[in-house]
C-alpha cells in the first residue's frame, strides 16, 4: 500500500480560525485537535458508508463514526430517507407529535427492561434523568458509579468526580463515590461504609473486560438489598451486543437504563427506559411530590424519531449485531497477524469485543504510551484510515478490512523501527493527550 500523498493545506488554515471561534476547536472534547496528530484532517465534509472525504478532498477509512453512534454507516439511505419524508412534514409542534407514541410503543416492546420511555438528545441527558430519579425515589443523595468506566455525563455529579472538576463545588463533588469493575467486594464496602445514603449504582454493562462470576447480576442483588436503584448505561453496549442491549445478551433487566448513540444511526437520540414505578414518578398520574424528570425543546424532534424507527427496522430485518461481530472478528483476526509478523506482541494489542474493538499502544518499556499512540494514528492516516479505535459498522466491507489489514501491518512497521530507534525519529509534532486532564 505504501504513504498516500495525504495533505491538509486548507484543514491547517482553518485549524486555527476555528479554535478562535469554538473552545477547544470542537463541540466534543474527544474529537478535539489534541486526540489526534498535527498531520491529520481537522474537518470532515461528507461520509458515505463507511467511508469520508475531508475539507481537502482526501479520502478515508473509518472507525469508531460518530464516537460509535453510526452503527450503520453514514448516509445510510433507509434512514436518511425517513428522516427527510418525516422532516417535510414539520419537526417540532406544540403537542407531542404521533410518531413520539409509535417509537414509544416499538422501544417499550423491544427493550425488556423498559416498561416506559422518555426520550432527549444526548446521553448526558438521560443518565443525569436516571439519577435524579433515583435520588427522588430514595430520598437519598449519593451516586456509585464504575471507577473503570470512563464517561457517564457532561453534568457535575459525573465531572465533578473527575481530574475534570473545575468549576464543580466541592459539596457536589462529594456525592460520588466509586466501586471498581468486576470487583464486588468494592460495591459491599460502598454500601456498608454508606449504609442508606446511596441513591443509585450507575455502570456499563461492559467494556473491553466482560463480566465475571454473575457481576451484573450480583451487583444488583446487593442494590435490592440495600434499597439502591440499578441503572446500567447502554449508550455503547445498546444496538452493538444485542438489540436489546447488554441486559438482553447478559440476561438481566435493571431499574432503570439509558440508551443512545446506534440507536439512530448518528441522529441525535437518546432514550431513558426502566420500570414503571420509578418512571411515573416524572408523570401526570401519581399523588407523590412532582419529579421534574425530563423537559426538552427538542427531544422529540420527529426527523431524528423517524432515524430511530427506521434504523431499529433495518436491525429487525437483517443481521446487523452478528455483521458487526463477523467484520470485527476478521479484523482482529488480520491485525493479530501482522503484529505477530512484526514482532511487537508485547507493545501493541487489540482488545474488546468484536463489536467493540480498541487498542493498547505501549512504549520499549511496557508501559501505555500516548506518543506511540500517536505515531500509529499518524502512520494510518498516512494511509488512508482514521482509526482512534477499531470500532466497525454494518458498512465495513470485507475490502475495508483486508485494506485496514495492509495499513496496521505498514504502520507496525514505523513501530517496531521508533520502539527500537526512538519514537523521536518518527513522530512528528506533538503527542496526543488523554481528555480528562487537569491542565492543557
């Protein structure tokens, strides 16, 4: 395959323009200058598939599309084309709009563990939604969520546990409290040291590590047990390990759950789901005190419904879950190839499931490495594909992998000489940097 004649004259002049105008040079923080090498593309204009075309006109394989919202690929003609004929009707009424009851009713039925929905945006939205039910459902104020899970929300009872906190009083700080993943041990500590305090535990399903000895269903015994609402966030398990979501492939079904992302194929959807008795208590039809639960201008846009509806439709009629794991089991399976070719098993791994695919870069001495991190990422825009995980759609071909394949073996190349002549030689600019740092 070889360096592509890859250049970013215009994403460079615009670069800094844009930075001028936008904190941080993106409305996302991971999809930020910062996550990605100097020689990379700053702005996308079109995608097709699986497939994107930058403000200069090269082209590129990619993974991990819309921080793994378009599950489906972009542009994806059933979807687009229900959400344009729905758009042409009008997208926001003063009164809920048909189409709200019709997704309702087809979530509600698909979902096992949603007796009633609430839709919004973002997933910051809805999990912020969760635990303030929970809170006024226990009459309690602490929240425990997964200390190995990195992200829950934009909202200070998440930021605020994070290196992230500025600007988050430390009283709100202090409400969160952590257990760690597959350790349930650390969740009976949580529950004995506040005993009666703890609203609800908050975590994925999974990750890259799955769960072990019944962890889910565990945890949610000891969250009955001690009066703790069970939330699981579906935001990347939901429409990637099962339809119905991790609970569904994991056979459990929590109190409360927060879906997003694939669900519409990159339109801005977002869903809380759970049971009745703690839904209704944002509703019209109980005597308690009034749960100001969720109250969106636009959470029930009726184009971005329609997306949801005609994305779960192409779900129920073909293969997507077992497409997404097949293409990413070939996947795996090549890069496994040409990393053992290149001699770097100790210094470059792929981890996850199929579906859900990252990698681990490590410096000559075995330590995570944010520089050779970003020579990777630099070495396969080189050739043609922006890869910040190894996540795939419905649309990645097999031509995509085998494409993919041949770059990361090229790109192992560059790194096996930088682990053994010093990534200096090789690396251009800066490294990338985690998100969740104190200081720039």
């Amino acid at each position: 395959m070889g360096d592509r004649p890859v250049n970013f004259p215009r994403s460079m002049d615009l670069r800094n323009k844009f930075h001028s105008l936008v904190p941080g040079g993106s409305h996302t923080y991971s999809k930020g200058d910062d996550q990605f090498p100097e020689d990379a593309p700053s702005f996308i204009v079109r995608g097709k598939g699986c497939h994107v075309w930058d403000v200069d006109g090269n082209e590129f394989i990619e993974y991990g599309m819309g921080l793994r919202a378009v599950t489906l690929g972009h542009a994806y003609p059933p979807v687009v084309e229900a959400a344009s004929k729905q758009m042409m009707l009008g997208s926001n009424f003063t009164r809920p709009s048909l189409i709200e009851f019709e997704i309702a009713e087809t979530v509600v039925n698909l979902l096992d563990g949603a007796e009633m929905v609430k839709f919004a945006k973002n997933g910051s939205d809805v999990t912020t939604a969760a635990v303030k039910l929970a809170r006024a459902a226990t009459g309690r104020d602490l929240v425990a969520i997964c200390a190995d899970h990195p992200f829950f929300s934009v909202d200070d009872w998440f930021i605020g546990s994070t290196d992230l906190s500025s600007g988050i009083p430390k009283a709100i700080r202090d409400l969160t409290v952590k257990f760690r993943y597959n350790d349930i041990g650390s969740v009976s500590s949580l529950f004995k040291e506040y005993s009666g305090q703890i609203a609800c535990l908050i975590l994925e399903p999974a990750r890259e590590e799955e769960p072990t000895t019944n962890f889910l269903q565990e945890v949610q015994r000891r969250c009955k047990e001690n009066g703790v609402v069970f939330i699981l966030d579906e935001m990347i398990t939901g429409f990637r390990w099962d339809i119905g979501g991790g609970q569904k492939y994991y056979g459990i079904v929590p109190d409360l759950s927060t879906f997003g992302k694939g669900m519409a194929n990159g339109f801005s959807v977002s869903a809380l789901v759970g049971k009745k008795e703690l839904m209704e208590l944002g509703g019209l039809h109980h005597k308690q005190e009034r749960v100001f639960l969720l109250s969106t201008t636009h959470g029930a846009e009726t184009h971005t419904l329609a997306a949801a509806a005609a994305t779960i439709q192409v779900y129920k009629q073909q293969d997507v879950i077992g497409y997404l794991h097949t293409q990413g089991e070939r996947l795996r399976r090549g890069i496994e190839k040409v990393i053992k070719e290149s001699g770097i098993g100790g210094y470059f791994q792929v981890i996850g499931r199929p579906c859900n695919l990252i990698y681990v870069t490590k410096d000559p001495e075995g330590n995570r490495s944010q520089p050779f991190r970003t020579l990777f990422l630099q070495e396969l825009i080189k050739r043609g594909i922006i890869a910040p995980s190894f996540v795939v759609s419905f649309s990645h071909a097999d031509s995509d992998i085998d494409r993919t394949i041949e770059a990361v073996g090229e790109a192992l190349k560059i790194y096996r000489r930088a682990l053994e002549e010093g990534i200096g030689k090789y690396l251009k600019g800066r490294p990338v940097k985690p998100v969740d740092r104190r200081f720039n």
